[in-house]
C-alpha cells in the first residue's frame, strides 16, 4: 500500500478510529462492595430502632408534573411550566415504570434526544444532531459534577453510573444551556439529581437476572445521625452479556462493573444546608486481545444557605478521578478539581438576579501507545469561568426577559462568550409562550489539539495545532399548554447556525481543522394525557434536518457525512396502566427511522415491564426488551458494527 493510500484509508476511518481508541471499560468488583454492605449493616444494627423507611414510589399527577420545580435551566427554581427552554424531567417513577438499568436507557424517550446503543457498553447519546460515541456538543452533569472528559470534549457513558432507585429526576434540556453552564453545553443539557439522604431511609435490596442482564444487584442502608442530619451507603453490581455480530456470533464484549457510596445531608439550621458525597466504581469489558478496564471516585461537597425566598447563596467543591485502560491504543488518568460559587438575589421589585464564578483545573496523564499518542501526553489545564443572568418582570406573572452571559478562559482559545436572550409570555395559568436566542462555543479537546496517530513518525493524522472553538447561533420558539388536568402538550421549534465545525483536512500527515460550517432545523413534541386515574398515556415525536458545508479551502470527506448519524424522524409512545391487584403493565413503542452514514436500517422496538406490589414493601417485575426482533443494529458502520439482541430478565426489589 502507498503513503497516499494508507493516508486515504486512516482519513475515510477516522471517526472510528478516535472511537475505537477512546473506548473500554473493565475491573471486577470484590472487596470494595464487600466493605459497603458490612458498614451498612454494621450502622442498621446501631439505628434499626430510630429510622424509619421513606416513601419513594411517588405518583404525581399530570397537573403536579407540569408545575414541577426544576433547577437546570437558569440556575434557580422556577416552573417547568413557565421555563423559556425545551425541557424534559424524567422523574423516579419514570425510570422505575421504564425498567431503565442504566441512565442512558433512561433517556430513551425524551424528545430530541437520541439514544443509540452500539455493544455491551458503548452508547451514542446526543441532542438535536452530531450522534457518536464521542459526541461532543452535550453536557452532562451529576448532582452539580460534570462527567466530561478534556480528551474528545464528551462523556464516557459507561462510566456513569449510580444506583437508580436513588435518581430524584433527570432534567434533560435541548438547545443551549452555556449562558449559565458554559462551553460544550451546546446542543443540550443532561442534569441528573439524586436523591437527599433523608428520603432514602431504611433497607433496599435489588435484584434480578436474564438472558442479556445476566444478574444485577444492589443494597442501599440511610440512617440518621443526628435529629437534622441524615446519610445513606449504597453498593450495586451487574453483569451483562455480550453483544453479537451481525451473523448471530458472539461479539465477546461482556461487561461488568462495580459501584459504592455514600450521601451525608445536614441542616443545621433553617437556613444553612450541607451535602457531602462520593462515589467509587471499576468495571471490565472483555475483549478478544486484552480486556479493558476503567476505575475511578469522586467526593463532593455543597453549602447553600438561604438569605430569603428569592436571595440564596452557593459553594461546591469536587474532585474526581478516573481510569482507563486500553490495551495496545492508550492509558488515561484523568483528575480534576472543581470549584463553584453562585449568588441569587433581588434588584428592586422586577429583577431577580443569579451571577457565579468558577476554577476548575484538570490534569490529564496519558501512557501512549506504537498506534496512538496525546502529545504532550501529560497535561494541565485551568479553566476559568464567570456568569451573570437577570431575569426582568416586564408585566408581573406575565411577560418576563432573560439576559445573561458566561465568560470562560481556556489554556486553548483563552477568551469565550456565550450570551442568551430569552422571553416568556403567560398569557394564562395553562399556558406558555417562550423564544430564546443564543451563542455558545464547543471549546477544542485534546483530540482536536494534541491528537497524533500513529504515535510516531511518520503520521498519518494528527491535530490541529490552531484548532478553534466551534460555535453555534441557536433561534427557538416553544409553547407548553395544559387545557385540562388530565392534558398536556408542548412544541418546541429551533433553528442551528454552526461555524467552525470539525474537518478532517488532507495531507500529508492528514490533519483536524475547523472546515465545516452547517445548519440544524426542526421540531419536538409531546403530549400526555390521562384518560383513567391509573392509566397515562405519553407520544413524542422529533423532526430534524441537519446540513453541513464545506468552508473555503477544507477538502473534507468524511465529516461532512455527519449529517446521516442522527434520524430525520423519530417517535414513541408509551402507556402505563395500574391494574387490580396491584398489578402494572407498562408498554413503550419507538420507532427509530434510518442512518445513512451509518447505514443502519430504521426499527422500531417495543418494551414491556409487568410488575406487581405484592406488598407494601416487596415488589416483583418481569422486564422485555426489543421484542419486535431477535437482534437489532442501533449505531456503528458495518465494518464495526454489533447488534442489540432481545432481553428478558426478572427483578426484585424489597424495602424495610
């Protein structure tokens, strides 16, 4: 093969080639799960007598969904009903109704998200275009913690993880959150809340196995320490079997993982509020070569203390860790620290006001590979950032405008601004109009800057050295209407200016640039409706069209072809009906249409979860997954690609 062939073929393969070689999990679990169910039976023993079991399993109604307090949009409680932004709360009982064993399963059925599984442990999870597995233009978030990742500007799925009977409510946002989020919260916002340690008292065990979750347990104690302070240890583990090709044979991709931790909640006073937190996980995914290993923790620390009803204050403080392990592509140990301050006051009778600041500072140690180098391959990063946002009351419970702007300094581009306008109309109590311009910036990971494949001369790819932030201008208009209790609706229409995108530029060696510019329209809807007390019914449908460009001088082939990884059309519908007896049947349809750059066919697939309270505290669920077919491409080319088969597994999950 010549020099210009061999340069041709990486090109062509190179947003596989960055998946393949930034991607695996691995670890076994042992002692670590060992030591956290012993201390929490070790602490029950103590307590036993003084805790009593919270109420988790909480059923709101249509009318309490629509007026739910959520947090991620501006920083601030407001009404889901009344936020000017695309926003999607995935409560507990949904993901308990669902069946979901993961968060990216959770997911699944939120307008203008897209949700693709690939194997065993790898997910494409994007909103509103650009799907991958290192899809870079969502920012996700963990109990106030970002999951990113400074080396693709994404999120390793895999690794994210909790015990999800702990989930209080998945706050899912399409369209930019960056005015208050900062860089890479671009198309989307994922904010994932836990549980206080005062709702999760007592004993919970779960449990189950199946064809495709081999077996899956978890055991969670909270208990309380003193009259206003409260905690709760956890360990959950699961095994999951391997994903197969596309003639039927076994892919040897199993994964399993290991996870541990802990909440404390304190409230000293009536005004003062502490949170303190950790998490610890390991996991393997066998491969033909060598297994893949990843491992990592996290502690977290929050003060809040309320001044008044509309004035409070903030400071949170995190360290995390992780690990991975590729075998013959690269080594990463990542650590970051965080710090965040952010003030909510008042400025006379019509403006309500939250400013912040924020340092934030990672160090990232890569161990190259003859396939693969990050140079330098050790790397520290500073990450400064400020925002301020005021919220004007034009007409009092009427008409309301939103402006702010973050600023961040990275090490890369130094200076980025990313301001946003947003309007909110009320014209009743059942109604919302909203519109919302714009800016934010996807700022340059080190595959874009430091990226050389292979790891030694002479290369065939290899970042930019000038590589710039991409930027996107985002339009959106919605409205949310609730014309009866059991009725609600909302739309919501966007239109994507992007500048800068990614290219992969011809060589020799090829190289990453900012060649693409592109456009994104569509629409999200949702209804639900209750037609019975014990019977909701819930339809989303998503319209995307996406385009990109060449800019001036790029000799792009293989990004540009970005705009057929995500489906032009999507829907489900979903019905979760109670029955007598304390029996539940819960049914979800979604239809996926195709993708041409991925050649993957459309599917449709259909969930069902029968469950039954048997009782109070016991209950049982029998689980199908994909029961249309045997086995079903979601994402990956064909050269790669691994196929979701149909599961069936049981579950049990008892409290007291």
């Amino acid at each position: 093969m010549t020099s210009g062939n061999r340069n041709s073929f990486l090109v062509a393969d190179a947003p596989d080639t960055v998946d393949r070689v930034v991607h695996g999990p691995h670890f076994a679990l042992g002692p670590a799960i060992a030591a956290v169910v012993l201390s929490a039976f070790s602490a029950f023993a103590q307590t036993i007598a003084s805790v009593q079991p919270a109420s988790e399993l909480k059923k709101l109604s249509l009318e309490e969904l629509f007026d739910m307090e959520v947090t991620s949009v501006s920083r601030k409680s407001e009404k889901l009903s009344e936020t000017a932004a695309a926003i999607h709360v995935v409560t507990g009982d949904d993901i308990r109704r669902s069946a979901a064993l993961s968060i990216p399963e959770a997911l699944r059925d939120v307008p203008g998200v897209e949700v693709a599984r690939l194997d065993s442990n790898r997910y494409a999870i994007t909103a509103r275009g650009f799907n991958g597995t290192v899809a870079n233009k969502l920012l996700v978030l963990m109990d106030g913690r970002t999951v990113y990742t400074p080396l693709f500007s994404g999120v390793f799925w895999d690794a994210q993880d909790t015990l999800m009977e702990d989930i209080s409510r998945i706050e899912v946002i399409r369209g930019p959150g960056a005015t208050v989020w900062g860089a890479n919260a671009v198309n989307g916002v994922i904010n994932i809340l836990s549980k206080s340690a005062e709702e999760t008292q007592g004993i919970l065990l779960t449990g189950g196995a199946g064809n495709e979750e081999q077996g899956f347990g978890g055991v969670r104690y909270g208990g309380r320490i003193a009259s206003n302070t409260y905690f709760r240890v956890y360990g959950k583990y699961f095994s999951r079997d391997e994903s197969v090709f596309a003639n039927g044979q076994d892919a040897g991709d199993r994964f399993q993982m290991g996870q541990g931790g802990f909440r404390i909640d304190s409230k000293p006073s009536t005004s003062n509020g502490f949170t303190l937190q950790g998490d610890f996980y390991g996991g393997t995914t066998e491969a033909v070569a060598a297994d893949v290993d990843i491992g990592g923790g996290n502690l977290l620390g929050r003060w809040t203390r309320t001044i008044s009803p509309d004035s409070d204050l903030r400071l949170q403080v995190y360290y995390d860790r992780t690990d991975r392990t590729l075998p013959a592509a690269f080594d990463e140990k990542l650590d970051t620290y965080d710090v965040d301050f952010q003030h909510r006051f008042p400025a006379g009778r019509r403006n309500d006001i939250v400013w912040g600041a924020a340092y934030r500072v990672t160090r990232d140690n890569v161990n190259n590979s003859p396939a693969l180098a990050f140079l330098p391959s050790p790397l520290t990063q500073n990450l400064y950032t400020g925002f301020a946002q005021d919220e004007i009351k034009l007409i009092e419970n009427r008409l309301h405008l939103t402006l702010g702007s973050k600023f961040e300094h990275n090490d890369y581009t130094g200076i980025e601004y990313q301001p946003s306008l947003r309007l909110t109309w009320t014209p009743t109590t059942a109604q919302t109009v909203w519109a919302a311009v714009s800016r934010a910036v996807r700022a340059p990971s080190r595959i874009d800057r430091d990226l050389f494949a292979p790891g030694a001369p002479p290369f065939f790819l290899k970042g930019g050295r000038d590589f710039d932030s991409e930027v996107l201008h985002a339009f959106e208009l919605g409205y949310k209407i609730e014309p009866r209790s059991d009725l609600t609706a909302s739309v919501a229409a966007f239109y994507n200016s992007y500048e800068k995108l990614r290219s992969v530029e011809a060589g020799p060696p090829a190289f990453l640039s900012n060649g693409l510019d592109g456009r994104a329209s569509g629409a999200e809807v949702e209804v639900s409706y209750q037609p019975l007390h014990g019977w909701r019914l819930s339809a989303g449908y998503t319209f995307i069209d996406l385009e990109l460009r060449l800019r001036p001088g790029s000799t792009d082939t293989t990004q540009v072809r970005q705009e057929g990884d995500s489906p032009r059309h999507s829907f489900f519908v979903r019905s979760w009906l109670d029955l007598p007896h304390e029996l539940e049947f819960d049914l979800t349809a979604r239809h996926i249409d195709d993708l041409p750059n991925q050649q993957v066919a459309e599917y449709t697939a259909v969930d069902m979860r029968i469950g039954w309270k048997a009782t109070k505290n016991l209950e049982l669920a029998v689980v199908g997954g994909n029961l249309l077919d045997s086995r079903h491409a979601e994402f990956g080319t064909p050269a790669s690609r691994r196929e979701i088969e149909r599961s069936v597994y049981g579950q049990i999950r008892c409290r007291f």
